[in-house]
C-alpha cells in the first residue's frame, strides 16, 4: 500500500464513522480529494486505489493536469472562478463549487449555452461574514435565489462553505450549522431541494459530515502538505 492509499483509506473510515454517528449512510457523503498542487502522479495514485472524485481551485493548473489523467476521473472545479477561465474550465469539470455572484452565474449560463453543457454548479456562501472573501452573504442570496435558480443551464444543486481557519474543528459547526439551516429556508421558500452541502476540509470535514455535508472537500489529509505557493 501507498502513503496515499493509506491516508485514502484513514479518511474513508472516519467518514463512515462521522457519518454513522450522524445516523446517515457513508454513501451520502461524496469525498472530493483536492489534488491542487500536487502532481498527476499523485492523482493517479489515488485514483489508482479507488478514488474517482477530485477536486483543483486554481484554473491554470487544473486546465494543464486533467489532460494527463484517465478520461474517468471525475474533476470538481472548487476555486473562485474568473470570467475568462469560465469557458476553458466548465467542459473539463463536471460541477463547479465556486459561484458566488449572478453576474459570474449569467456569464457562466450564457457560456453553458454556447458549449452545449448543463453544467452543476454550487453556490458560495460566505456564512461566517469573515475569513473568507468569496461568496454571497446570506442576505444576498436570499435577494438572488429566484434569478439564480431561473438560469436555464445551471443545475444548482445547493451551497458551498469554507469555514474560517481554527485550530479546533468544533469552531467550524457553527458555520456548517448556519450553511444547512440557509439550504433549508431557501429550499422551503423556492420549492428547489438544493440538495448538496459542500463543507469540511481535512481539519473540519467530520464536523461537516454531522452537520449535513454531502461533500466533503479534503486534500492534506490525504496528499499531504502543500509546499507554500
Ligand atoms: C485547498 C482547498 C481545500 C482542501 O483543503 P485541505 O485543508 O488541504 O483539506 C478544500 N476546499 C477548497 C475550496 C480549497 O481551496
């Protein structure tokens, strides 16, 4: 066995074991192994012992590496998407975790439209209304759910979070909590489940699985550290 395989498999068993304390089934959570920075190699390694989702934030790099892996593995795009990056990005991904304005979510549209796509999208909150720069206010997308939801090529399958940086995961329930009760309002006020929570990173993902994640976006606990950009 790998380090990868290895650290593959310590998150697997803490994810049905988040998830059986939650009283969900491990099969609700998908794990999207952020590969950023981190070399083709190491995708394929992990894809290799099993891993079919992963997740790049940054466009450029993830437009250079998804050509050199097996045509099967599954790209989520989960960083702050430029408008100029939308139409490169939107064919190689086959849900975006990032959109976090209506102006970005028109253009991405309007793009979906002309390359023939239905692409599923995420939309990001800023629920803690700090750390974080990107993503709506809570406030915001209750304006905006209505136009957001009418885009005729968007699929938005629910809300992404990142929570602020802490040592201790239990600082990040809050925001997890707050992300699910915003998913349910806007839900009962739309009649659109929006089904999917993004939540939890390596340091917080167990936290997220019991607050409702059904992502769940983790890279260091499974790659390693990042070498500092
Ligand atoms: C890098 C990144 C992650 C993974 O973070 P880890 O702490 O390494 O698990 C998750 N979500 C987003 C949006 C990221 O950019």
């Amino acid at each position: 066995m790998t380090k990868i395989s290895r650290q593959l498999e310590a998150v697997r068993e803490r994810i049905a074991a988040a998830a059986g304390r939650a009283g969900r089934k491990p099969e609700e959570i998908t794990l999207v192994a952020v590969s950023k920075t981190h070399p083709p190699e190491a995708v394929r390694e992990a894809f290799e012992a099993g891993q079919a989702v992963f997740g790049e934030s940054r466009a450029q790099e993830f437009q250079a590496k998804a050509p050199l892996l097996p045509a099967a593995v599954r790209w989520h795009f989960i960083g702050h998407l430029q408008k100029n990056k939308i139409r490169k990005v939107l064919p190689l991904c086959e849900c975006a975790h990032g959109l976090d304005s209506v102006e970005l979510a028109r253009d991405m549209d309007r793009i979906a439209a002309e390359l023939g796509l239905f692409p599923r999208v995420l939309l990001e909150v800023n629920v803690s209304g700090e750390g974080t720069k990107f993503g709506f206010t809570p406030e915001k997308l209750r304006e905006e759910i209505g136009p957001l939801l009418a885009l005729p090529r968007l699929h938005i399958e629910g809300l992404m979070t990142i929570a602020p940086y802490a040592e201790d995961p239990q600082a990040s329930r809050p925001h997890f909590h707050a992300l699910r009760r915003l998913r349910d309002e806007l839900a009962a006020a739309t009649g659109v489940p929006l089904p999917a929570l993004s939540m939890g990173m390596s340091g917080d993902y167990e936290v997220a699985i019991e607050e409702g994640a059904t992502l769940v976006r983790v890279g260091t606990a499974i790659f390693g550290e990042r070498e500092k950009p």
